[in-house]
C-alpha cells in the first residue's frame, strides 16, 4: 500500500465592499458598499435624503464616516432634510455617524431593516424658551396627532421607521437632539442595547405599534419643562412614548430615568372618539347654525361597538427603572390589560404610576419609593388611577409616599360622553390592593367615591394614616389572595448584553436634571450653569469633566472670583458702582475651549410689599391698591420671586415678618420698586410671570398684560442717549 501525505495551500480571500464617496446631494446606493464622505457637510435640499437606498437586501458600511447636513456651528432648529432615507427591504446600515439634519435616518416600508452601531447624535432640537426661573408654555410638545408624520415634521428625529416589520435597531446612539428613534406602524421587531438619552423631546416614541421587543437599552434624561424645586411639568416629554393603540409590545431591563414621564402612554384621539366628536360637532353645527350642540351629540350602539377595548392593550413593562421623572414615572391611561412588574419606580415628582381609566391593569412586584413631592392636588403619591376598573396592586413595596395607592371617580363631564367612555364605562370600581408592604407612606390608602375596592393581606408600618375613604368607598377586607397571586406570576425575558438600569447611579435625583436652552444637560461636556443672574452678585458653577482653566472678566468696575477648589468649581461675578446697572463679558476657559457668558448687574435695593386680597384687580384695581396698604414690606437686592406652588411667606430668604404673616398661596400681590443709573445705550426690561403684570419706566407703563396667564415672558425695549437715573415700578398679582 502507498500513503501519500500532501500538504496543500490554503488561499485566504478578504473580500471587501467597494468604497463609494459620498459628496453630493441624492446619492443613490444600490449595492452594498463602503461609504466615505468627502464634504464638510452636504445638505438635503429637497428632502428626499442625502443618500437614498431603495435596493434590496444591500449592506452598507459607514466604517465610522460622519456625514453632517449642516455646518458644525449651525442652530439645531434650522437643521432640515434627511441623511440616509431607506425604501428597500432587508437592508442593513452600520456603523454611520450622522447629523444636522432633521431626521438622521428615515425608513419606510423597509421590512428586514437592520440598523446597527449608528450614532444619530446631534440632528433637530427646538430651542426652549423656558428658563430656571419659569416656564414658557410655548415649549410644550403635541404628540396626539402622527398619521401625517406630525411627529417628524414637527420635532424631528435620529431615527424614523414607518410601515415595517421585522426590524432590527440595536447599538445605536442618539443624544443631544430632540428625539431618538421613532416608530410608526412597526411590528415584530427588536431595539435593544441602544443608548438614546439626553434628549429634549422622546427618547423612544412609538406610533399605532405591534408585538415588539424593547430590550435592554438607556433611554435616560429624555426631558424639557424642568426646574428644580421651581417647577415640574415636564411638557410632554418622555422617555418612552406610546400613543394611538399601541398592542402586546414588551419593554424589558431598560433604564427610563429623568424623563418628563418615564413612560407616557395614552390611547389616542381615534381611540377615545375625538376625532369623531370634533366632525360631529361641526357637522351639527352647520346644519343647526348653532354654536353650542353638545347635547345634540348622540354616540349610536354601534359607534361604541367600535370603541370597546381601544387603546393600548396587552403591553409588558418588566424589570425597568421608571424614576425621578418631573411628573409621572408611568402614565398609561385609557389602556387595557397591561402588566406592569418588577419595576423601579423612585423620587416622580407626581406620581409613580398614572393610571386614569385604564381598566384590568396588573400592578404587581414593583419598588415605589419617595413618589408625589412635588404633586398637584390629590394626584400625587405611587399609584394613582381615577375611573379605572379591574385593577390589581399586588405584591409591591412601597416607602415613603405621599399616598400609597389611590382610586377616585369624579365628574370628567366631557370626557364621559365620548364614544370610548361610553362603550367602556368610567366607573372606579372592583380594584384590588392585596398583599403589599406600606412602610413610612404619609397615607396608605386613598378612596374617593370608589366602590368595591378590596384592600386585604397588606403589610403597614410607620405610616402617616391607613385609610382615607368617602362614604360609600370604605374598603372590602376579604378576598381570594392566593387566585390573586397567581397572577404575579408574569414570565418573559430580556435579550442583549448590556444592562442600562442602575448603569448612572451617579446621576440619581431629580436634582440631576438640568435643562439648557436646547435641552438636558448631559453631565459630560463643561457646561457654565448659572446659580443666580440677579442683583449686583451673579455666581455660576462649572459642570462636565473638565477643570477649570483662566477666568477673566470686563465690565466697569465689575470684579471675578473663583473656587477652583470647590466641587464643582464656583465662580462669582460682582458690581462695586452701587444703584447701577452694569454690563459684563465673562470668560471661562477649559481644556475644551472657552465659554463666553453675559449679563447685567443690577447693584440695588427693590422696596416690596406683599399682601393677600380680596378685591379683583382685574375689575378693582383702587380697591386692590387699597389692601396692600395693610401688607408686609421688605426689602431685597434682586426682584427673582421663586413662588413655585406657594406664596409670598414661603420664600426661604424673606423676612421674618412676611414668614409669620402667613400670607396666602393664592389671591396675593406683589408692589416693588427702585431706582438705578443706566449707562446710553439699548436696553430691555424682561418680566417672566403667572398672572398679571405690570411695569412703569419713569411713570411710563410699559408692560402691560394684567390678566390670569400661565407662566409668560414680556419685553419692552428703550434707548438711553446718555447714563441716566430712572425709576422702576413693578405690579403683579396671583
């Protein structure tokens, strides 16, 4: 027998994509390929995307190329167009960098679409108008309406996929824009892994959204209408958005913190028959020629058919950290059949969970601690849910509530005649709260005009009170337990590899939120954050991860001090010219660059009287005037009035005087007014106020908007042809 050994070569082939270079506008890629950019930035001039795949089944590769739709120095809200735009199906994009556009990847009809490793940091924000000080009521967002693709046009995003199924989303990245990623009629997909935080709109916002898996990914700081312990609204912002009839999606291990609601779920307009009773309405009053025909209004059997169980149903929120949100960790409302276990639910502002009308809710295994302190009203506290049926609390833990759990019914006139209410009922009845740990709460259980509530097997310890119930509301204390704990048992499971909750302790608190003009700061980048812009002392403080370089400042007799030793680094700018008004350019240099603040020091005294009344100014003014004769006066260096929820005897600085005189947190007036030298020049007066205001320059009205508003800015501009000394004169009234 002959054995041969051979001994054979092995011919290795890497075989890579060709590389295609994008420099131009409408750059079609129809085979896979490498994508190097050659521009500094290419914009979309006619919004059909930069680059624009309709092939199928192509890969293309960025290799970390960044593509920009706009200069690197441009304002966000002026960023338009598309990076890629995809219609082929089963494509797969990698590894792109991409933004200033309005939205940085937009897909339509792209089943099998796989996204993964794209940073769309930096695409569309608006720029907010609210400040520390107060709200502007301008910067609310509007998600009820999205089958026009509202949402893209309206707020942009780093991701849009619409129409597609079987999608894949997962390493991906969207920061310092307004929305992340944006799903609108999508099912059956996955997004896992991802990090979009630090956004000022939606981390995740989901549109009419069937049967995915949300696993696993950072969805942090996704938040705008936030002052910390000035106010806490939030403005519709949300890490998670689900809205208009979103079914049987589950949201696994995700970290949903420091949203404006953590998780912000809502029927929707066609759900609840909006839509409908606006046309109806219309239609009724053409044919009547009246303006008021609500009670001509009929909602038909088969109009409310057609309105049973709309609404967000059979959706898993599982093993999620839903805290420090300025209004709601979770509000899922108008929805059916949801479960809601094993979440972190700590330190919302207003409530844990949210629940209004939500019917056959599990609320089960869930850790809900510190929720409510800053509620409104009633609503505040861990699980509060009005006209809500068929809900169980069982199995959770709570701590240190406002109010553990809360059921009430009240007279929602308009909303019980639409075709939803109608079809579905708004009873507050038949909940259950079994089995729970109530440990320090201020109260456990709060019923108003809520029947057949079964409260039984609860554990309380420490708490302020146990039951607080109407007459007729008291609740039932026997129940089948064991059949109610059979329910706890909720099985699924998460996949990816990363493991986002608690991955930021660091940041935990709402104290973390800090909101600039575009948005959530991020804690990462130097950011001079202003701690007061008012009087003759303005001091900063330097956040991020730089230290802090040169300090220099100008301004007539204006003088600079900083603590470079303090954490975080304080720098403190004063004015030595007394009763004036003096400019100032301050400079703060990191090892990223320099940071350039201005302001005007105003080295004053302002004489205020605070007082309650009884009088309408709107309708009498003289006798108004005539009740702050009897209010308290005082004396401070910055006319920066914080009332927030409270009154004039809340303000932590004030007297004395005022804080015993105990005045009312409604119905009060604040007179001040002073005298300062201004240098020529053009200059603005600026009022940020709720309620009524008004405003004299040398007994000149000037603003003039004595009305009942929310919080609102107003301006009046003047021009000195020389210094002068004017007087001041300030009105306002809550």
């Amino acid at each position: 027998m002959f054995t041969a050994l051979l001994l054979l070569p092995v011919l290795s082939l890497l075989i890579q994509s060709p590389t295609t270079t994008v420099d131009k506008d409408n750059t079609v890629l129809d085979k896979s390929c490498t994508v190097k950019t050659g521009q500094a930035f290419i914009a979309d001039a006619d919004g059909n995307g930069v680059i624009q795949i309709a092939t199928d089944g192509i890969t293309v590769d960025f290799a970390g190329a960044t593509m920009r739709g706009a200069p690197e120095n441009a304002a966000p809200d002026t960023f338009e167009g598309f990076g890629v735009r995809i219609t082929g199906k089963n494509v797969t994009l990698q590894n792109a960098r991409i933004a200033g556009f309005r939205g940085g990847i937009y897909a339509t009809g792209a089943d099998g679409l796989t996204l993964i490793n794209c940073d769309v940091s930096g695409n569309f924000a608006q720029h907010l108008k609210s400040t520390p000080a107060a709200e502007d009521g301008a910067d609310w967002l509007w998600p009820h309406r999205n089958d026009d693709n509202e949402w893209l046009k309206n707020y942009g995003a780093g991701i849009c996929v619409e129409d597609s199924k079987n999608v894949t989303i997962r390493n991906c990245r969207a920061g310092r824009g307004q929305n992340g990623l944006v799903l609108d009629h999508v099912s059956d997909s996955k997004v896992y892994d991802n990090d979009f935080s630090f956004l000022s709109g939606w981390g995740l916002a989901m549109w009419r959204c069937e049967r995915n898996i949300i696993s696993r990914n950072a969805i942090d700081f996704c938040v705008r209408g936030y002052s910390h312990g000035i106010y806490n609204r939030g403005q519709d912002s949300a890490g998670i958005l689900f809205f208009e009839q979103n079914h049987d999606n589950l949201l696994i291990e995700n970290s949903v913190t420091h949203g404006g609601d953590g998780f912000f779920g809502f029927a929707g307009r066609e759900a609840l028959g909006e839509d409908w009773k606006e046309k109806e309405t219309e239609r009724l009053r053409k044919e009547t020629g009246k303006d008021k025909v609500d009670d001509l209004i009929k909602v038909t059997p088969e109009l409310a058919d057609k309105h049973k169980k709309r609404g967000n149903t059979g959706n898993k929120l599982i093993g999620n950290d839903f805290s420090y949100a300025p209004a709601h960790g979770i509000e899922l409302t108008f929805s059916f059949d949801n479960v809601i276990s094993g979440n972190r639910l700590v330190g919302n502002a207003i409530c844990g969970i949210w629940g209004g009308y939500s019917q056959g809710t599990l609320i089960c295994q869930n850790e809900f601690e510190a929720n409510g302190e800053a509620g409104y009203g009633m609503e505040r506290g861990g699980v509060n849910i009005e006209h809500g049926r068929d809900n169980a609390v069982i199995s959770n833990t709570f701590k240190k509530n406002k109010v553990g759990v809360h059921f009430w019914w009240d007279n929602d006139a308009g909303l019980l005649t639409l075709p939803w209410a109608v079809a579905n009922g708004a009873a507050s009845e038949d909940n259950y709260v079994v089995s729970n740990t109530f440990d320090g709460d201020a109260l456990v259980l709060n019923l108003r005009d809520s029947k057949k509530c079964y409260y039984a097997d609860n554990r309380v310890t420490a708490c302020g009170k146990e039951i607080d119930a109407t007459p007729g509301s008291e609740p039932i204390r026997t129940v089948d337990t064991a059949t109610l704990m059979k329910r706890c048992n909720v099985e699924a499971k998460a996949i990816g590899e990363t493991h986002p909750v608690g991955a930021r302790k660091e940041l935990r608190g709402r104290d973390k939120i800090i909101i600039t003009q575009w948005g959530p700061y991020d804690w990462q980048a130097p950011y001079l954050q202003p701690i007061l812009l008012a009087g003759a002392e303005h001091s900063y403080r330097l956040l991020g991860n730089d230290a802090l370089g040169n300090v220099a400042v100008s301004g007539e007799g204006v003088h600079v001090k900083a603590d470079k030793q303090a954490k975080p680094p304080q720098i403190i700018v004063t004015a030595d010219r007394p009763a004036a008004a003096t400019a100032y350019a301050l400079d703060v240099t990191t090892k990223s660059g320099l940071i350039r603040q201005t302001g005007v020091l105003l080295a004053t005294e302002w004489k205020v009287t605070s007082f309650g009344w009884t009088k309408d100014p709107r309708k009498d003014e003289e006798g108004w005037r005539k009740e702050s004769e009897e209010g308290e006066k005082y004396v401070t260096k910055a006319l920066v009035l914080p009332f927030g929820g409270g009154g004039p005897s809340e303000l932590s600085w004030t007297s004395q005087s005022v804080k015993d005189a105990k005045l009312p947190r409604d119905h009060f007036g604040t007179l001040a007014d002073t005298e300062l030298t201004v240098p020529q020049g053009d200059w603005q007066i600026v009022t940020e106020s709720d309620d009524g205001i008004r405003v004299w320059l040398d007994d000149k009205l000037v603003i003039d908007d004595w009305t009942w508003h929310p919080p609102k800015k107003a301006t009046a501009d003047f021009t000195l042809a020389a210094e002068k000394k004017i007087k001041i004169r300030v009105e306002h009234f809550e």
